[in-house]
C-alpha cells in the first residue's frame, strides 16, 4: 500500500471518538497531588521554565509525534509547528519513511522555519534500519529538516497487525548501537504506545541510550488503529496489553539514573505532566489531542497549550514549590502507596 494512503487513514482513524483509541484508562489518577492549603508560594512567580535538548520549554511538554507522510498532514504539522513556537514547547514530527521513500512529501515535514526557537525532533522506526533505512539516511533527515534529536520508535505489535507491516527485528540492538555512535543529535528511543519494560531498559542502556520515552499504555491504542485498518478480530485480543506510563516510571527511573526519561502514554492535562516530572521524568509528551485541536485551528492548539502549561503551574503551586527543579524526582509531591 502507497504510504501516504495507509498515513492518511491513520489520521482519519485518529480522528473517531476518544474513547474508542484510549485503552486501559488513565493510569495518572493513580496518583494525586500531595496538596498543601498553606503552601507559602506566590502563583505569579512560579517558574515553570526548563531545558530540553539545548532549547527552553516554557514548561516541560513537547507535542508527540502523530502527523507525518500524508498530504493532509501538511497543515496539521504547520499549524503544530506554529503553536509550539508560539507557547514554547516542543514538537515531534511523525515517521520520516514516508519522506525516504517519496520525496515529494518534503513539505509536510519541513517545519523547522516555523519552529526556530523550541526542539524539533525527528522520528523513524528503528524496524526500517532492517528494511534499507541507514544511518546515512537518517543524517540526511536530520540536515535536511534541522532537527534537534532524533526519535526511534520500537513498534513490533504495530507492524505484526499491519496489513504490510515489516517484522524482522533481528539484530536491532546492534544497528541502535550504531547509531547512537553516528549521530551528531540526541537519540531518543521510544514505544508506540505499549511501554518499554525494565528488562528492554537494560538492553538499551547497554548500547548506550542516554533518552528513553517509555511509551506506556493509555493513550492512543495503535493495535486498535492497525485493528481498524485490517483485522478488528486479529487485533482486539492485544488492545489492553502493555505497561502503563505511571509503572513504567516507577519501575525505570530509579534503576536507571543515567538516563533521561521522557513521560508519554496517556497523559491527558498538564497535572499529569507534572505527576510525569514528579516521578522522575524529564519532560512529558501528548499526540493525539493536540494533533485534533491542529485540524481545527491554531487558536484551539495555543490555547490547549497555554491550560496545560497553567494545569502545571497551579500544580506546583498547590504542592509548595515555585521552581521546576524542585519538582523533577521529587515524588514526596505525590500520593500513592510506596511513592
């Protein structure tokens, strides 16, 4: 299948009611915030601001990667693109396969003009690296669109429910390796959406990943996607597996001090980001709700934004602190047994 086609429907799934993509619930109300009525800080001089891939955040939050490959996504990304910009968080563009494989979709992931100020990252699925994508490929990506990092996503359950899915994943170690070593930029090694488990984390800090996006369960549900796609009956037996985000981070952060996590699956508002912090990640991630709001307009998307940011802000607030570095590992914010 032409990839544009199969990225169009994918947008046109992501597209359907919420409640039919999310599987799993939200692990994040797990936790609640350790609120403090007396908390000695003033809202007006919370700092929410924090580094990330050698560019400031106006709070610790990029837009996850979800567009990318269809001619529809065009405006999607511009608009993503713009906003990003604009609040000052960062972006993630979707797969860049689709541009390796046709080029005349340059411009659906040529944002980087309207981006300038915040991290752009790039995206590619590890997998591909078995299917012709080398590393000189993808150093071509990252010129060519003035990336800051680049994503690489593990998707095995994805790509065996893909009609046309590649599903060799042999000798993928050694080719992340490789390009770790390569590269000029970050690398920053994700899931789709099923998590990435101690016993995966250990593998890759050997190969030397220094950031890890776990991925976790609880946002989009690509095995329902791939599902709709193809076979709903091949895949609805997979639709609940996976690990969810908040254990993930449990599980990693404090085993693996020397890498940067990154909190994505599930997040649904700027409290979660914060609880994401809080347990130890760097920054956090959303798609989809975003990726929406950019099919309506640029106003929906900033102002989505800007209440995540203020979600965070009152977060902090509310818990007694008034800089971000007080909130990164410091899950005495947080209640939840054994936190």
């Amino acid at each position: 299948m032409n990839i544009n086609k199969r990225k169009k429907e994918h947008l046109e799934i992501v597209s359907q009611d919420a409640s039919d993509l999310s599987i799993g619930g939200n692990a994040f109300s797990s936790l609640k915030l350790n609120y403090m009525s007396l908390p000695e800080v003033d809202l007006s001089k919370v700092s929410s601001e924090t580094e990330f891939l050698g560019k400031t955040l106006s709070f610790p939050f990029y837009i996850s990667p979800m567009t990318g490959g269809a001619d529809e996504a065009k405006s999607v990304n511009e608009i993503l693109a713009v906003a990003a910009n604009q609040t000052g968080v960062g972006m993630g563009l979707g797969s860049m396969r689709a541009y390796l494989e046709d080029e005349s979709l340059f411009d659906t992931f040529n944002v980087r003009d309207l981006a300038a100020q915040v991290p752009l990252i790039g995206n590619i699925g590890l997998v591909q690296m078995n299917y012709g994508v080398s590393i000189d490929d993808i150093k071509r990506l990252i010129d060519l669109f003035g990336l800051d990092a680049m994503s690489v996503h593990l998707n095995p359950l994805q790509e065996a429910l893909q009609p046309e899915g590649d599903v060799s994943f042999v000798g993928l170690l050694d080719k992340l390796q490789s390009l770790i070593k390569a590269l000029d930029v970050p690398v920053i090694v994700k899931d789709v959406g099923m998590g990435i488990s101690s016993d995966v984390m250990s593998d890759l800090v050997e190969v030397g990943a220094e950031y890890v996006d776990v991925s976790g369960h609880g946002g989009t549900s690509w095995s329902y996607i791939e599902g709709q796609r193809g076979s709903m009956s091949l895949a609805d037996p997979f639709v609940e597996e996976g690990f969810n985000t908040v254990d993930l981070l449990f599980d990693n952060v404090l085993e693996f001090p020397e890498v940067s996590f990154i909190s994505g699956g599930g997040l649904r508002s700027g409290v979660d980001v914060f609880k994401s912090v809080a347990l130890g990640a760097v920054v956090g991630n959303s798609a989809r709700p975003f990726a929406l709001a950019a099919m309506k307009s640029l106003e929906d998307v900033v102002n989505l934004i800007e209440e995540w940011k203020k979600q965070f802000q009152i977060s902090m607030f509310v818990t007694g602190v008034s800089e971000i570095d007080s909130v990164v590992g410091n899950r005495s914010l947080l209640q939840k047994k054994n936190v």
